[in-house]
C-alpha cells in the first residue's frame, strides 16, 4: 500500500491478556486483536486508552441468593514501562496530571495508557481511572476528558504526530475537541476547526441501539471543562442537546463504520436525521487468530480432503479441546460434561436482547433433551454492575444450573480465558439476539475458526458467513419484528426446529458430514473474518484519505 499513514486509535478498553483487566468485553476484545494485529505487520500505529486501577471488576455469584455480585481489587501491572511523561487536564476547575505508561509485553509495544492515580493529584482525581464504566455521569466525562484530551497531549508529549484519529466509539470524542481548541488557538474559527478537524478524524461506531449511545446534559459537559472554552451553541451544533457522543463524532470524522454489513444498513437508518453526518461504511470486525484459534485446527483444515484419516485427525483434535473444556469446567464448577454428549456454548454479555434464556422458553422441549443427556450448555457471561435486569437474567441461569444439574453450568467472572476454552471446546456455538441488535459478534468467528458450528440468528456478522448446512446453521430466516413477544416466539420455533430437525441428528447419526462442516468452517472464515482483513481494510477505506 505504499507509505501508510500514521494513525492513533483511542479506545476506553483493551483486552491484550486474561490477567490484564483493562477490558469489559466485546469493544476491548476487539480493540486488543487490532494492537495485535497491526504490531504483527508493524503497521505505524499506535493505540490511546487507559490504566484502569481496577478495571472492570470480578463479578461472583453469591451461593446464597444466586445473584451476581461485583468485587473490586487494585492491580498492579509490573511490565508496564514509565514513559516519564506526564500531562494535565483540567477537570472541574482543577488540574488532573496524567501519567503516560507505554505497554510493552505480551506480544504489544504499540499502546499507551494514561493514569491519574499518581501523586500531585487529590483522592477525587486518583480515582478517575479507577474502574471501568464504573459510576455514574460526572465520572464518566471525567474518564472520557482522560482519554481524549490526554491522549492528545499525551501525542504531543511522545512526539507521535497522527495522520489520522480513529475514535473507537464515542467515548474518545473529546480528543476532537482538543484537535479543535488547538486550532482556534491558532486563530481558526469554530467553524473552520470544526472542519479541519473532520479532515483528520474517523470513526467506528457500534451500538445499535440508540438508548445505549451515551448522552450528557450540555451542562455538564461545561461544569467539567470537557468543552474546552466551546459555548453552548457550539456544543449543540456538534452533538445536539443532550450532547449525543455517538452524534457528535459522527459530526466531527470524515467517515464513520459500522461492524458489519447488516449493521451498516441499521447505523445508517438509526442516524438518518443527523445533518452533518459523516457517510457510514461497513467494515466487519475479525479477530487476532493466534490469540483465538487452535493452530493444529487451522493446518488440518487446511489440508482436509473428505478422506477417513483427515475426518479422525480433525475429529481426535477437536476432542482434544472438548476434553480440555470439560476439565477446565469441572475444575471450575465440580460438574463432570460427557464428551459424547452435543455440547452447546453460549457466552455472553447478559442484555435482555441476547436472550440467554431462550432455549429454555419451553420445558416440555428442553427438559427430555437434558435429562437423558442428548444435550449439555455451558453458560457464561457478565451484567453491567450497574445492571439489575442483567444481573436477574444470569440469576435465571443459575436457577437452570440447579434443575439440570450435570446438564447446564455456569462459568462465573467470565474473561478472556473462558472465552478462549468455550470458543475451542464447544461443538455448536449459540448465538440468538434479537436481529438486528447484535452489531458484530466476534466469539462466533473465533468459534468458527476452531470448528465449533454456528447456530445462530442472521444477525450480526453471520449474514456474510453462513452457508446453511454447509458451515454452520442459521435460524428465523432473517425475519425481523417491532413487536418483542413475536419476535421470541418466532424465533424460538425456529431455533427448536433447527435443533431437532437438523442440529441434533447431524452430531449423532452423520458424523461424516459433523466433521466435513468443521472443516468448511474454519476454511470459509479464516481469511474473510481474520483480523489482517480487517486492519487493511481500515487503512484502505477510512485511513488513506480518498
């Protein structure tokens, strides 16, 4: 591609390793796989985001009430090397310095994260970064003035000098106001920094829904300084009022993506009365494959021919891993899987559009399958700590756990590591939103690639993978529908018909064609929905300005 640009990439979260509790989930998985990727092609970019003091926190299940609680530890990251450089934003009428750490270890030397947990800062302000989405508005523009306004300053300091800006979400907006206060410093007005600036800025987006796009009262953005000397009128006529995130950096970037095809098609019409809008692009999201996916899967897919001796390499390795899951599940929980028995995982963040639940929406289906042990269903996944609805749809799991002992688990405080066993281990992977919440939906490609099937609702990434009966399944056909109760309903006869009809008999009676779908599996995924796909298409349609 020639000299490419220099691009710095702001994230709220990532998630380079298990240990490192920089993440949340899917956004700091995805963020982590592209630091990844773009240092495996030593690619001239470099990543902006946080030294979260406490991350996300350790969600347990308490053995009396089945609830999920949230625990918090202080870390302390030894490999992490001190840049020396130290910034300051005001926040609230004072000074916050802010200390730059590079992050330099487990195969990532081009991340930066940013602390004001460091002395010369008051108690209030240590605490800024201290977890991640933790509390409530106030604290979140404080994190946000952190990443954006720092991580430019920051920029500055290291002597790093950005052709691009990429905001991964809207929480990096304010970087986009620094971008703009430094300009009509210079004497540009708002009008002409406001159009400078959209030069140098593009942006993903990924919350299709409109309620979950974070938005503040205008106020407040001014009573913390977030708007950098911006009046009003200004603010208004970048982000409405409330101040929409996802508004303004649509607003302030040259381009904007989506995470998907389908999702392309819902961003746009979720934004379609946004005047000023930047256009939006689908680029689908992919994941890092050595982190993700089984070598040894990949080579023998690679060379399958539909031979006897192909079929039992590729089936004795893919036990391997159902027997490496059914230890780790064992260790974690005490139950004992059969690893003849379909095993079905199901790994998520618990929001009600997900639907946990929905394969248990009828008894009379689910309890013969579970009893005499045709299926069993690993569980795992965390709520939002301020989510009462999330924390109550994982408590209906565990009361699952306890009717179907043996049959249904739970792995609790799920991380990168679960994620990793399940994705490996599974034999199906379930996926079933209501289409077309799920944006993306990268734990079905790390499924995919390792020979677990897909079955899944055309949602998401899934539209541009499937190959009915070929490399997966999919169910509901697609169909969307305003009213909820339908759409579940719909839904789950068709995901107990693609259960019954075709799912369950193909494992136990055609195990030939099991293994040849493994195989298309990993084959029809690997290079589409691999994470070098995705890094050159950035640089190819958001980076190189054309």
């Amino acid at each position: 591609m020639g000299s490419l640009p220099k691009v710095a990439y702001f994230c709220m979260e990532y998630a380079i390793e298990s240990s490192v509790k920089l993440y949340a989930g899917g956004l700091g998985i995805l963020a982590g796989d592209y630091m990844k990727e773009a240092c495996d092609n030593n690619y001239p970019l470099i990543g902006i985001g946080i030294k979260w003091k406490q991350g996300y926190g350790e969600q347990l299940i308490d053995k009396g009430s089945d609830m999920p609680f949230d625990a918090y530890i202080n870390r302390h990251y030894d490999f992490l090397k001190d840049t020396g450089i130290t910034v300051t934003v005001k926040i609230r009428q004072r000074d916050v310095r802010v200390k730059v750490w590079k992050y330099e270890a487990h195969g990532v030397n081009n991340l930066y994260l940013l602390d004001t947990d460091i002395d010369g800062n008051d108690g209030e302000a240590r605490w800024i970064t201290g977890q991640l989405y933790g509390w409530f508005g106030e604290e979140r523009v404080a994190q946000e003035m952190v990443l954006g306004i720092g991580g430019v300053r920051a920029l500055r300091a290291l002597g790093f000098e950005p052709d691009v800006y990429h905001f991964n979400e809207g929480h990096a907006l304010f970087a986009g106001f620094e971008l703009m206060r430094e300009k009509m410093e210079k004497g540009q007005s708002f009008k002409e920094a406001w159009e400078n600036t959209r030069k140098e800025v593009v942006f993903t987006t990924h919350t299709p829904v409109i309620q979950g796009n974070e938005s503040h009262p205008i106020e407040r953005l001014i009573y913390m300084g977030a708007n950098l000397g911006m009046n009003k009128g200004q603010l208004k006529a970048l982000g409405g009022s409330p101040f929409n995130m996802t508004v303004g950096a649509l607003r302030l970037s040259r381009k904007s993506n989506a995470v998907s095809d389908l999702h392309k098609d819902t961003a746009n019409r979720m934004w379609r009365k946004v005047k000023g809008r930047s256009e939006i692009i689908g680029i689908t999201n992919a994941i890092h494959i050595p982190t993700w996916v089984d070598s040894r899967m990949l080579e023998l897919a690679k060379n399958y021919d539909d031979s006897a001796a192909a079929r039992e390499k590729l089936w004795n390795r893919h036990l391997e891993n159902k027997n490496e899951l059914i230890d780790f599940v064992e260790k974690r929980t005490g139950v004992r899987l059969k690893p003849d028995v379909l095993l079905i995982g199901f790994s998520r963040r618990a929001a009600p559009y997900k639907r946990s639940n929905l394969i248990f929406t009828d008894r009379d289906f689910i309890e013969p399958l579970l009893k005499p042990g045709k299926l069993q269903i690993v569980f795992s996944g965390k709520a939002h700590p301020l989510d009462d609805t999330g924390k109550k749809i994982i408590s209906d799991i565990i009361e699952m756990t306890r009717l179907y002992p043996g049959s249904v688990v739970f792995l609790e405080n799920y991380d990168m590591e679960i994620g990793r066993m399940l994705t490996r281990g599974s034999d199906i992977w379930l996926n079933n939103p209501r289409r077309p919440m799920e944006a993306s939906g990268t734990s079905g490609m790390k499924a995919a690639m390792n020979g677990v099937l897909n079955v899944s609702i055309l949602d998401g990434w899934w539209p541009e993978a499937c190959r009915h009966g070929v490399n997966g399944w999919q169910f509901g056909n697609g169909k969307q529908f305003r009213d909820e109760n339908k759409c579940d309903a719909h839904d789950f006869r068709a995901l107990k018909k693609c259960l019954t009809n075709e799912v369950i008999p193909t494992y136990y009676r055609n195990r030939d064609k099991w293994i040849d779908m493994m195989a298309a599996s990993i084959n029809t995924t690997r290079v589409p929905f691999g994470m070098k796909r995705m890094l050159d298409e950035y640089y190819t349609r958001m980076y190189i300005d054309n």
